[in-house]
C-alpha cells in the first residue's frame, strides 16, 4: 500500500491526542485481559483435576458427611485402586477475614492420590509422628509469614473449640495449577477429639478420594459405587474431580456471567474514544480528502486511509495493553487476589483475545466518519475550512 | 487551427440552500482549445469558480453537459471521473492545499501513486517537476517549511507532475504577496508557451490576467467574452 | 457567567457526534459503576429485610452460620425459658427451633445444581416472622413429608414448584405450598416440618433458635444472661444484624471488583473526554481570543470550558443512571459464599447511589476537562487571535 506514509505520518499529526486514544485502547486491552484471566482463575480449580480421581460425597449436599465405614466398601469394587477421605474444618485464624481452606485428610493415604502436593521426605516423616502436625502451602505460609515449628491457634466454627497445631512441613506446587493455598492436617487428630467430646460425629467424613487406573471406566465405576449406597441414611454421589470442583464454579456461574458482560463493556467504551478521535480526525480532514479526489483519488483510497490510521493505532494501543497487562498489572494482581484463587495461570489466549478486540474497535470506529468523508461532495469538502 | 479540447454546451448550475434554489450559472456555451491560456475573470459570486469546478469534474451541471475531447463527462461514474481527473486535469489551489505531514518531494508525488509507475519512474518524474518549478532543493521540505510562493510552486509541481491534457488553477494568486504573485504567473505563462500546455484560471486580479491569452468574463452567471 | 453557559451547551450542540461519543462513554461507565452498587445493595437489602428489629437468633457459639450451628434440645429448653420472650394470647413464648440445611439441586433453566437452603421449621415460625405469607396452596401438614418453598426457589430450581417434588433424606417431599416474605431471603428457602426434617436428615439438633422480645430494649440483658450461662455454649445476636452480616464475603467481593472495574473504566471515559476537550480548546483557539480580547478573565474561559466538560459528563451521568434503573426487574441468583447457598436478590436503587454515580460522573468531567481548560486559558490573546480557524 503506497498510502502507507501518508496513515503513519496522519497518526502522528496530533501527538496528543494519538496518544490519549492509544492510552485509553491499552487501558481497556489491560482491563478486558484481567477480567478475562480473573475468570480463568476461577476454572483454575478444575483445570487441575486429574482424571484419575472420583470424589464420593453425601447425595443431599457437600455439609452432609458419609460414615467412614463405608471406605472399605469402596475399596472393594472393581477398578478401585486406592481409597482416602478428608473432612472440610472451616476455622478461624485470628479473624474470619482470614479465610483460608483448612482439610483434615488420612495421614497414609491422602497424599499419595496427590502426587503433585509435593513434601520434603524429613517433614512427611514429622507429619506421619505428630498427631496435630500440619502441612501448609507455600502461597498460604508465604501469606501469613510462617515456617516449620511455628504453633498455630484456629478456632472450630464446624467443631467447636480452640484447636493447636504445630506446622511440620510446607508444600510445593508440583505444576503452575497446583494449589499452594491450603492447610492439611491429620483426620485422626480430629476424630479423635470428636470421639471424646460428641462420639455421634465421630468417624465421620466429609468425601472419599477415588483413584481409578483407568479414567475411561470413571462413569461405570461412579455407578457402582453410588448403587451400593442407594437406600442407606447416606446416599452418596459420585463424580470425576473435574465434575466436583465445576460444580462449585457453577454456583458462581452468575458472577462469571457479570464479568463476561463488563469485559464485553469495556470494549464497547474504548470503542466510543477511538470513534471519537477518528470522527474528530475525519472530520478536520474534509478538505484534504476534497484535495485528494480533486487529484483523481477515489473512495477506496479514502477509506483506507481512514482505516488504516484507526487500526493503526488500535493496534499501538492493543500492543501497549498487552504489555502493560504482562509488566506492572499482572504482578499487582497477584498479589491483591492471591488468596481469593489459589492459582493464577494466564493463557496466552487471553492476550489474543484482547489484542483481537483492539482491531475490531479499530475497524468499527472507523465505519462512521469513513461514511462521511466519502459522501461530503468534493465541493464542499473545499469550501469547509476548519 | 488548434483543436476543442474542453466544450461546455448550454451548460446551467444551480444550488440548493434550504429548498430555496440559488442560480449560479446561466446557459454558458464556451470552447478551450488545446494549448490556450484562458482566464475567467469576475466580481466574487460570479460563479467563476463554479465553472472551473464544472470542468474539473469535481462537480456536475444541473442542465447541459460538459465534453472534454468529445467524451460527455455527465456519463461518467464518480469512479470513473476520479481516474478521468487522475489523468487528464491537474489542479492548483489558491491556499495551496498541500498535505501537512508530506515533504515536497512526497506531495509532488501523491498523484503519481494513483498510476502504475515504477519507485524509480516516480522519483524521476517527481525532481524533474521540481525542477521546472524550481525547488529541486526544497525537495525535503516540510510545507510548514515553506514560503506562501513556494508552497504554490510545489502545488504547480503537483499539478503538472502527471503531464495532464489541461491545467485548472483557482486563483493562484489570491494569497500571496505582490512578487510572489508575479512568479507564479510567469511560471505559468513559461508552462504554457515552453511546454504547451492548457492552462485555465480563475482570477479578479487584472495584473495575472494579464498573461493570459484570452480572457472570458463572467458576471451574474453569465459569460462575455472579451 | 450565564452567557458563557449558553456558549458552552451552544457548542456541544454543534460538534453532535463528538459531544455524543464522550456522553456515551460516561454514560456506559456510570451505568456500570450504579450496576455493580445496585448489585451490592440489592444483596443488603434482601438480607437485612430478612430479619426482624423484635427478634433475637440463637446459634452455637463460633458458628458463624446457621447450617454450621448446632444446638441441642437441652440447650433449646434453657433458652426457651428465658423471661425476655414474648408470649402470644395463647400463653405460649414466641419461641421457634428451627434446622437449616442445603441441599443440592439442578435448576430450572441450566440443570446445574446449586445449594437450596431448607428450613424446618415449626408452627409458631410463622408468628416469629410475620412477613411470612403463603399465596399459593397451603401449609404443610405436621407429621407429612409436605414442604413449602419460598417463591424465588420455586421459580428458579426444578421440583420446587406448586404440587411438585423434591428428592432428598430417602423420601420425596411435595410442595404443597409457595410463600412470599417481601423480597427476604426467606424466599430462596424450602420450609418443612421440623421434626420430619430431622429425621429425614438423621440430625436430631437444632440449628437456631429464634425469638421474639417483649421489648427491643432487653436484648442486652437477654444476651448477657444466656452468653454467659454456664451450662449454654450459644452466641446470642439480634436477627436483623445476623443476617444482614451473613453476606459479608459476597458484598466485600462485589465493592472491591466493582470498585476496580469503575476505576479502570472511568479512565477510559476520562480519556475521552479530554480528548474531545483538547480538540474543542483547538478548534476555537481564535474564538478563545476573541473572548479573551472582549475583556473576559482567564478564570472565566478556564471555567467556561470545564462548564462544557462537566455539563457533556453530567448528561451522560443522567442516561448511565437512567439506563442503569431498568436493572430493577433483572433477578440475579447466586451462591452466598458465607453460606454457601443460592440467594436470589435484585439490583436495588437508593438515592445515594444516584447521588454517589452522578458526582462520579461530574469528577470524570472535571478530570477530563481540567487541562484542556487550563490550556485554553493560558493561551496568549495575540497567538491566539492569529490562529487558523
């Protein structure tokens, strides 16, 4: 395109105001790729669910416990390769403000259906000899500032009482996915206290973990297992990991819609600048594009003209966002919502995405004023000095 | 005897101001001939520069019809008529219009790119044009750059850059200073007898008329020719 | 001053589609930043609506929440003795023990299940909430396995309609009734008989206690009695404030990604209306001039132009708030993470969220106008009567 100097040379024209519109794009690019990767945090949960593990819970809803006999039923049907349970506390830590999830989990058995929770051998040796040994994620004793041996106070809203833990290990992540935001502690140090203080609670468990060697079998299997418990004071329900944690990101499904509007929203602002700038700017060169179809120009010149500049800053300011989303936003992020999503992976799609809906804004603001530059006569674009 | 190059035959223009028709010209009948110098001269609202823009084809007649080298202009398409004008017209402006953010060099050659010219082609033709107008230095020059006279050379360059069949110029001279006023027209009056080319031009300054050949002048929408 | 003005809305009304685009964008940014108020008050609204200024809840101390509570039939005896409580004509204490439960439920329109509170509840719950009103069919029958639903669960979640069933504790229950409670959170929940309840769900406790006080003032004798009670382990709190803090969470997400939201757009929005201002200041350079040389102040050209900005921001402020009151008739239901149940709300205006969004927009415009008007009154009057244009 010979036109080509004549758009870079245009942009160029009024600095500032170039420079305003490609600010408000990048803007906009950043916001749109925070709200997308902020809706992306939400799935992370499911996104790092193996197809190895069924998770077995109360049919009625996940505050209902199963009895604990029922592992050994479990363990005996076909396809079951290993069996363990955990329990949800819900404590408190100093303040309920500082919500972080608390798991009692079987001591022998939990984390071998997790192997990307990886432990240092010394402090799985110190959490499988402590009975109110904790293991804690690197994110979560990063938070609060913890490390090994330190003592730890929560208060039960679940089981009541002031429960002491002493922290033995912190965990690391085996994958980016990997949630580094919890607290594990041994089930049989709250059984145990259950038994003593209210036995009807005793031996009782929140879900059963599941691993399946062969994921293709995960439906027949769940079967199987919830058609053991049909008719019993604790039906279960049974599902793959991914299936569990998805239904809790469905229980949000109305927040994640509101966010997918607004970052449909926030396009449609930048849209309305960039409109603004190249109708401004169409509109001062009437009488250059009357100069120009004087020489023997025509309309498709016109246009291109017109388009060209709005998709060439569009494409400055989808480039800006991009980069101000990866530098100084995306760590800030980080930090301010860490402990509302235990991972934050960002998806190359997303920066696409908003780098896309740049050129789109880019095209349509110029629909408008190239209208009107290709239809104002040659005659009057000379009269209109301005 | 030098051939008709630009016929207008009865040709009337109106404007419309709010459903209210504003007459601008009355049934002019007026020939150019291949290597004249016409000047149309007359009091401003005359509808001088209405008839230049008549057959520049940058407007149409409301009656009549405007015949450039016996082709009807009124049966051609917009489209059509801009690459008819890429051709066959080059325009000069009275306040130059040349694009702000083009050097001279770049100006001269923005109508060169509506051709099939090659980079080298261009570039040629381009110094070449500057030269005839005499700013081959001032070729880097921004119009900002520029003296008012100057400006108007490199929008001559413009014009002539393409070897059009017929130069148009709006009252060339209608806003520079006494002297540069004077070089504009001698450059004019060199392009029509050196190079033989058709030049018609709009002006109310008696002094530029002067190097004209023929003069018409128009008053109230009619033509008289002297 | 009163001239100028005139100048200023003369001038937006000339440069239409410019003056359109910056009001639209203001217009788009106040719409959202009122949305996500509405939102977060609408949420408010229907929790503090569910409790009562006369009565007082009971849960097991550090509970927390109803579903986490649990409470004994020692304990419920104790405390239902209390001589705080009111008594009906009947003689009886306004005294009702109640279970909360969830259950999980696919709804109506995606098949995804969500967490339906159900209450079980006694007869004397109706007279402890008056709000309470069946419209639809009828009571349940005590000993049966008849529920009724509140009318947003109904609506929303699949066999919780008039004369349908839901499965849950190894028995089917009938809804043999729908019940408003004035847009409260009791709508979002199913009532059934509370003994039924316990069984079915194999939990012989009670999950609260609520009453209600002969007289509001002696809710803190009442507290200090039963909190410090040897042999109770309860917290005692006044209904309307217990609900209105169980959606803390929730509210404290929406402000913040609200708050976020409305800040990073109201930069765009800013961004356009400098830019509009910039090339208004540009475009009447000559006319700054000739004001300037007419004897007008710097201040008052520096005024006129911000009056310009503000009155364009203030006009789109008005249609964001407009456009942002139809919001109302939208429902939105979903999960309380302080509960961690389905809670159907609506987007509820108030006069300070109109008064709160048009001075966000009015900031926007004296943000956006504020250099440009200071450029347009720094010009000097010569430069400025040479300018082109």
């Amino acid at each position: 395109m010979k036109l080509l100097k004549l758009i870079f040379r245009n942009t160029g024209r009024h600095k500032l105001r170039s420079s305003l519109t490609i600010l408000g794009l990048a803007i906009a690019v950043m916001a749109f790729s925070v709200i997308r990767y902020s809706i992306d945090a939400w799935y992370s949960g499911v996104a790092a669910s193996s197809p190895n593990r069924l998770i077995t819970r109360n049919a009625i809803s996940i505050i209902f416990t199963l009895p604990l006999s029922y592992r050994d039923k479990i363990a005996r049907i076909d396809g079951v390769t290993g069996v363990s349970w955990a329990q949800w506390f819900g404590g408190i830590y100093v303040d309920a403000k500082n919500f972080f999830p608390q798991i009692a989990v079987d001591k022998d058995t939990f984390f071998d259906m997790y192997p990307e929770y990886i432990v240092p051998t010394d402090e799985m040796k110190a959490f499988l000899s402590e009975r109110n040994a904790a293991l804690v994620g690197r994110k979560l004793a990063d938070r609060f500032g913890w490390s090994v041996g330190d003592p730890i106070r929560l208060t039960g809203t679940i089981y009541p009482g002031e429960w002491d833990f002493v922290i033995r290990g912190i965990y690391t992540g085996a994958k980016e996915t990997t949630d580094e935001t919890q607290w594990f502690f041994r089930y049989d140090y709250l059984d145990e206290r259950m038994r003593k203080e209210t036995p009807v609670r005793a031996g009782q468990v929140g879900w059963f973990i599941i691993w399946i060697n062969d994921p293709s079998q995960a439906a027949i299997i769940s079967e199987k297992i919830d058609r053991l418990f049909d008719n019993s004071m604790a039906e279960t329900k049974t599902e793959t990991e991914e299936a569990f944690n998805l239904s809790f990101v469905s229980m949000a499904s109305s927040i994640i819609i509101g966010l997918r509007i607004i970052s449909i929203l926030v396009i449609g602002i930048i849209l309305l600048v960039l409109a603004n700038t190249m109708a401004m700017t169409a509109r001062e060169r009437v009488p250059e594009y009357a100069v120009m179809k004087t020489l023997g120009f025509r309309p498709v010149h016109i246009v291109g003209l017109i388009f060209g500049e709005s998709l060439f800053i569009a494409i400055l300011g989808g480039l800006l966002g991009i980069v101000i989303t990866l530098f100084p936003v995306m760590p800030l992020v980080r930090t301010a919502l860490g402990h509302f999503f235990p991972t934050f992976p960002l998806s190359v799609v997303t920066l696409i995405l908003g780098m896309s809906s740049a050129i789109v804004v880019g095209f349509l603001a110029a629909v408008f004023p190239t209208f009107k530059a290709v239809k104002t006569p040659i005659v009057d674009g000379l009269r209109v000095i301005d | 005897m030098a051939e008709t190059l630009v016929k207008l035959e009865d040709v009337s223009k109106s404007y419309w101001r709010d459903s209210i028709e504003i007459p601008v010209l009355h049934h002019i009948n007026l020939e150019i001939l291949t290597g004249e110098f016409v000047a149309l001269m007359g009091p401003s609202g005359s509808g001088k520069t209405t008839l230049l823009n008549l057959i520049a084809g940058i407007d149409r007649p409301s009656q009549g019809r405007v015949i450039f080298e016996h082709e009807d202009l009124s049966t051609l398409s917009e489209g059509d008529l801009a690459r008819w004008r890429s051709r066959h017209i080059g325009f000069v402006f009275q306040f130059y219009n040349l694009m702000p953010v083009l050097t001279a060099f770049e100006n001269v050659e923005l109508p060169l790119l509506l051709t099939k010219l090659s980079r080298a082609e261009r570039h040629k033709q381009v110094e070449t044009a500057l030269a005839i107008v005499g700013l081959a230095d001032r070729m880097k020059h921004y119009p900002n750059q520029l003296s008012g006279g100057q400006e108007q050379r490199v929008a001559i360059a413009r014009a002539i850059v393409t070897d059009p069949d017929l130069i148009l110029a709006d009252e060339p001279t209608g806003d520079l200073d006494k002297q540069s006023a004077e070089e504009i027209m001698d450059l004019l009056a060199q392009l029509n007898k050196d190079f033989g080319k058709t030049i018609t031009m709009v002006t109310h300054d008696p002094r530029a008329a002067e190097h004209a050949r023929v003069i018409h002048r128009l008053d109230k929408g009619e033509l008289e020719t002297a | 001053m009163h001239l100028l003005f005139g100048y200023s809305y003369k001038n937006i009304i000339a440069r239409k589609l410019t003056s359109l685009f910056s009001m639209l964008g203001v217009a788009l940014v106040v719409f959202v930043f009122a949305a996500v108020l509405m939102l977060s008050h609408g949420l408010e609204q229907t929790l503090v609506d569910t409790g009562s200024d006369d009565n007082v809840i009971v849960i097991r101390r550090a509970s927390q929440t109803e579903v986490q509570s649990i409470l004994p039939r020692d304990i419920a005896n104790i405390v239902k003795a209390d001589p705080a409580i009111a008594h009906d004509t009947a003689g009886a204490p306004i005294f009702t023990n109640e279970i909360l439960v969830l259950i999980n439920q696919p709804k109506r329109n995606s098949n995804e299940p969500s967490n339906v509170p159900v209450r079980g509840v006694t007869p004397m719950s109706l007279k402890v909430r008056p709000t309470v009103n069946i419209v639809e069919g009828r009571m349940w029958h005590e000993g049966t396995s008849e529920i009724i639903a509140g009318a947003k669960v109904a609506k929303t979640f699949q066999g919780c309609g008039l004369g349908e069933t839901v499965r849950f504790g190894m028995r089917d229950w009938t809804v043999v009734g729908i019940f408003e409670a004035e847009g409260s959170g009791f709508e979002s929940e199913l009532w059934g008989d509370v003994n039924q309840l316990m069984d079915a769900f194999g939990r012989p406790v009670f999950s609260s206690l609520t009453m209600q006080l002969k007289a509001p003032g002696d809710f803190e004798a009442m507290k200090a009695r039963l909190e410090q009670d040897p042999r109770l382990t309860v917290e005692v709190h006044r209904e309307k404030e217990y609900y209105a803090e169980q959606a803390r969470i929730t509210t404290t997400f929406i402000n913040i990604l609200g708050t976020v939201i409305s800040i990073v757009f109201s930069l765009g929005a800013i961004v356009g209306a400098m830019i509009t201002m910039y090339t208004t200041v540009a475009h009447r350079t000559r006319e700054i001039g000739t004001l300037r040389a007419l004897g007008f102040t710097r201040s008052t050209v520096l005024l006129t132009f911000l009056a310009e900005s503000v009155l364009m921001s203030f006009t789109g402020g008005v249609i964001g708030i407009f456009l942002a009151s139809f919001l109302r008739f939208f429902e939105v239901s979903t999960t309380n993470w302080d509960t961690f149940a389905e809670l159907a709300f609506s987007f509820e205006v108030s006069p300070s969220i109109i008064i709160g969004s048009l001075i966000f927009a009015v900031v926007m415009g004296i943000a956006g106008g504020f250099l440009p008007a200071v450029q347009a009154s720094r010009l000097r009057i010569v430069d400025a009567l040479r300018a082109k244009g």
